[in-house]
C-alpha cells in the first residue's frame, strides 16, 4: 500500500515547462560555431558531432527540431536539425556545425545576426 501512494504522489510533482515549438515561430540572435575540440564527441542525444552534417545546439528547442537560420546581413540561409544543447556563452542563441557555417558565410567572421524560424 505505500508503494501505491508514492505512485499516486508523483504523479502530482510538477514537471518543468518543455518548449513546445510552434510551426512558423521566429527568434533573432547572434549564432556562433563549434569550436574543433567538439567534433568527434557525443551530442547531448548521443550523436557523434560531425563538422560535414547541417546540425546545431539550442538550448530550448526539442531534439529533431528543424529550424531555418538566416544571416542577417548577407541573407543567406541554411536548415539545420537540433541534436545539442548550448551554446553556453552568454548572449548567443546557436551554434552551428562547420558545414552550416560555411553555408551562410558565418565561418569567416566568427559571430552573426541570424533569425531563426521554424520549419
């Protein structure tokens, strides 16, 4: 009877809000890149990073989420899925893999404005 009413009491513990996606749904920040020391080791879902694959890390966003990310100053896009967490720097929204980079000229520079949308 005790293992009952454990059950039944956890089933009221509140769970953290998840952020649920909504088709459509636009941010705007600023985008980095991994750095090399990343490839080569396990995502947060337990994939190998990879530098030639369209992936990136959000911190809020469901695994598998496909998002398109724009720079805004050359107006170059690139779709990319979310397989990590991060980035952890402050005031940054996403890292991108090599490949993705590169595919909006954020490689070069370092750091960009990107809009982020969900697709």
């Amino acid at each position: 009877m005790v293992k009952l009413r454990w059950t039944f009491w956890l089933l009221f513990i509140p769970l953290p809000a998840l952020h649920a996606q909504e088709l459509g749904e636009e941010s705007y920040g600023i985008a980095s890149f991994y750095s090399n020391s990343f490839y080569a080791k396990k995502t947060a879902n337990q994939e190998l990073l990879k530098r030639n694959t369209y992936t990136a890390a959000h911190r809020i966003y469901p695994f598998n989420t496909l998002l398109e990310v724009t720079n805004i100053y050359n107006k170059k896009s690139v779709i990319v899925r979310i397989n990590d967490r991060g980035p952890y720097k402050r005031g940054r929204i996403i890292d991108l893999t090599e490949a993705a980079a590169k595919k909006i000229n954020l490689r070069k520079v370092g750091l960009a404005k990107v809009k982020i949308k969900v697709i």
